[in-house]
C-alpha cells in the first residue's frame, strides 16, 4: 500500500512539473516569456564549469549547450558542429589625432596646386609597425583631374575620372627605420582608385604630409578639399 501511495505522488508531482509554463527562482512571478526566470539580488547564475578537455568529452552535445571553460577563462556554447568561443570585443587600438581641420581649399588652375599640409615631427614613426594615418574629403567638378598624397618624396596618386563628392584614406607604415610604405584608396560616387608606393625616408627628422590636386580644365573649385584628419596609430 506505502508503494502505491509513494508512486501516486511521484506521478502526480510529474503532472504538476508539466503543467508549469515557466518556473521561477526567487520570483513568485516569472516573466511570461521565459521557461526559467531566476532573480536574486545578492547572486548571480553559475553554469557548468568544465575544463577545455572536459568541455571537448561531452558527449553529443545539443546546438545551443553552453559552458564556462576554465582554462580559456570565457563562455562556449556548441553551435550544432563545433565548440565556439562567445566572441569579446576587441581591445581598442590606441591612437591619437596629430591634426583635423574642417576648412575648405580649392583650386582654379590646372597646375598641381597644395590643398592640404602637415609637418610631421621628427621620430614620429619610432617603431616598425607603426602607422599614420590620414582621411580627408570633399568635392570635384573638374572630373579629369588628379589628387596626389605626398609623404617626405613619397607618393600614391589617384587620377579621377568622375565628379561628386569625394573620400580618401591613406596609410602610411614605417617598414624599417629608413624606409616606408603607402597605401591609398579614394572613391567619388562608383569609381574607386587605389595606389601603392614604397620608398625610403629619414624619419628622424620632420616630414611634410601633403595634397595636391590638378585639374583638366580650369574650372573654379574644380577640386576642393572640405576636411582632413591625421592619426597615429600605435
């Protein structure tokens, strides 16, 4: 008879389980969109903690399992092939603005004219790797023109065949202590034109950055520039 009533209230705990849309710990009210809503205000959810070979062992893991890894110190969850590691943002890259103006130049002539400058500081680029960077826009109307981006005799040019508004980004990298790369791209509407250069620089000394640009035909702001921002990045 004792067997009879331990295995009547075993079913009837079952029932009762199933019959539970959602369960909550430490709310008598779960949230109606959660199966399981746990609240505390003095603890915190603890998954499992598995080491990597543990995690590895599990055998047929579910898409969608997740653990705590010891040993890589992060969260894992199995995407239905493989173990992936939930993704951190990235550290930021430190850097720092050496310049920015937001002044509009622009020419008038067809001989190659300075629209942008900036002397850069001797050892500034003091370890290989390092890179300045600089990004600029503005405007062209004289659609057979040219803007070139100069580096110390170090040059990425970029003849333009449309007109419109205009954005450039170039790289310039500290290969060696004498010697550089550039790398440019610029787009106006649906062209984009790229430049590669190489070369060598005496980077302990101070080292003008500029822009040129040169038209076709002499048209009044025929290429103008609106804005420039120079940046180190370490």
């Amino acid at each position: 008879m004792v067997k009879i009533i331990v295995l009547f209230l075993l079913l009837s705990t079952q029932l009762t389980f199933a019959q539970i849309e959602n369960v909550g710990i430490g709310t008598n009210n779960p949230d109606a969109s959660a199966r399981l809503h746990v609240s505390s205000q003095n603890q915190g959810f603890l998954m499992p903690r598995l080491s990597t070979t543990e995690r590895n062992a599990i055998a047929l893991p579910a898409e969608g399992l997740m653990v705590y890894d010891t040993n890589t110190v992060s969260f894992w969850y199995f995407n239905g092939t493989i173990w992936q590691q939930f993704f951190q943002d990235a550290p930021s890259v430190p850097s720092s603005i050496l310049y920015s103006s937001m002044n509009q130049i622009g020419i008038a002539v067809t001989t190659e004219t300075e629209i942008g400058t900036y002397t850069l500081a001797p050892n500034s680029l003091s370890v290989n790797g390092e890179i300045i960077e600089l990004n600029a826009f503005g405007q062209i109307t004289a659609d057979t023109s040219m803007l070139r981006f100069k580096f110390g005799t170090n040059v990425v040019s970029f003849p333009i065949g449309a007109s419109g508004n205009w954005t450039a980004q170039v790289r310039i990298y500290r290969k060696t202590a004498t010697e550089i790369k550039m790398s440019g791209t610029l787009s106006v509407n649906n062209l984009v034109v790229s430049d590669i250069s190489s070369g060598f620089q005496d980077l302990t000394a101070a080292v003008n950055i500029k822009i040129t640009a040169a038209q076709g035909t002499v048209l009044v702001n025929g290429v103008n520039i609106e804005g420039i921002s120079i940046e180190k990045i370490k």
